[in-house]
C-alpha cells in the first residue's frame, strides 16, 4: 500500500519527513495542500487531515501521524534506516531531533516566514533581527559538532540529519550562508550527493514560483 504523505514544497517540516521516505525506499505518494488558499486551517481539514491544522501528515493504510519526528521514526522502524544501531544511538538521534525542533526548525521556519512570505511592509525587522541572533547560536552548535564527522550520530545518514537539515536547503535567504560555515556545508553536500537525495521543491509539490 502506497504511504500517503499530506504536505506542500515550501514546508521545511513536510521536507524532513518527505525525504525520509523518499531515501528509505518506501512507497510514497506526495498529496499537496494548499497552505497559502488557508486549506490548512479550514474545519474539514482539522476534522478528516489534522485537528492540529499542520502538515507533514502521513496516512499509511489505518495509521496516520503528525509530526515530522514521529513520522521519520515511524519510517525508520518501517524501513529499517536511519534509527540508529543501538539503543545509545537511538537515544542520541531522538536528543539532536528535539534540539533541531527547538532550536533551530522553529526558529528558522518563522523567519523564513516573516522575510520572505509577509508582504514587505508588514515584516517586523526586530523580531527577524532577534530570531538571527538565535538561530546563528544554533548554526554553531551544529557545525562545531560536525568537526571531524561526517554526520550528527554515527557512521551513516540519521533521522538526527534528516532533521536538522529540513530547512537548510531553501533558496529564500533568512541568514544563512552556506560558506559562513564549513562543516555544516561539507555535511549538506554529502547528503545532497546522496543518491535518491532530491530538492525540497522538486520532491514536493508547490513553490513560491507557483503564486507568482
């Protein structure tokens, strides 16, 4: 049965779960909503999709989740990728997860948001200015970590860089630049290099380019 995976291309949180699927050889199909027509936030959407009106929502036969972490490790478990070896990797994959959601994905999707999808005038540069302060502290954690290792936990790809990765790949600038951090741009280019690795455009449906 083909998993079912409610998302739209410009969700960073739709893209953790999205690729994945994608690189854990499920069968998968993308079934895009419409976030910016309000499809999200509509009472039948909350009422047959998600009572928590988000995305990513994954629908395999009678089961269905929300969340993007609980998602990749429904995946993880169903594919036998990406959980880790041992209980002590599991353990640290599920620490760097939290810590993305805290401190890096929900930083920077807001930001995101705020510079690039409110019309200029309404873009409230304080509350940006803030959010960069913050997210520039994540960045350093991530690349000092990633001194000397290939990927966050372990010898191979995680959920732990399927994760932190979810929103370091959009062109919309926010504040990062690649080059202003070797070890998180080496890390980025060995997953991107990874077959089946896909743009979160190109492996979701929508794009800013699509409301033009």
């Amino acid at each position: 049965m083909t998993i079912k995976l409610y998302c739209f291309g410009e969700s960073g949180n739709a893209y953790k779960a999205a690729l994945a699927l994608e690189l854990s050889g499920l069968d998968w199909n993308a079934i895009k909503v419409d976030f910016f027509g309000g499809e999200s936030r509509t009472p039948e959407y909350r009422a047959e999709i998600n009572s928590m009106g988000e995305v990513p929502v994954m629908v395999d036969g009678d089961i269905r989740l929300t969340q993007s972490g609980v998602i990749q490790d429904y995946v993880a478990e169903k594919s036998g990728k990406f959980g880790g070896k041992d209980a002590q990797e599991r353990r640290e994959i599920l620490r760097w997860v939290l810590w993305d959601n805290h401190k890096l994905s929900s930083v920077i999707g807001p930001t995101r948001f705020l510079m690039h999808f409110l019309p200029e005038d309404k873009r409230p540069q304080e509350v940006i200015t803030f959010n960069q302060g913050r997210l520039k502290a994540a960045y350093a954690v991530l690349n000092d970590h990633l001194e000397g290792r290939d990927w966050i936990v372990g010898n191979g790809i995680t959920n732990a860089d399927l994760s932190c990765c979810g929103y370091l790949y959009y062109p919309e600038h926010f504040g990062f630049e690649r080059a202003d951090w070797p070890h998180i741009d080496a890390w980025l280019t060995r997953l991107s290099d990874t077959p089946g690795w896909k743009h979160p455009y190109d492996l979701m449906p929508g794009s800013p380019a699509d409301r033009k």
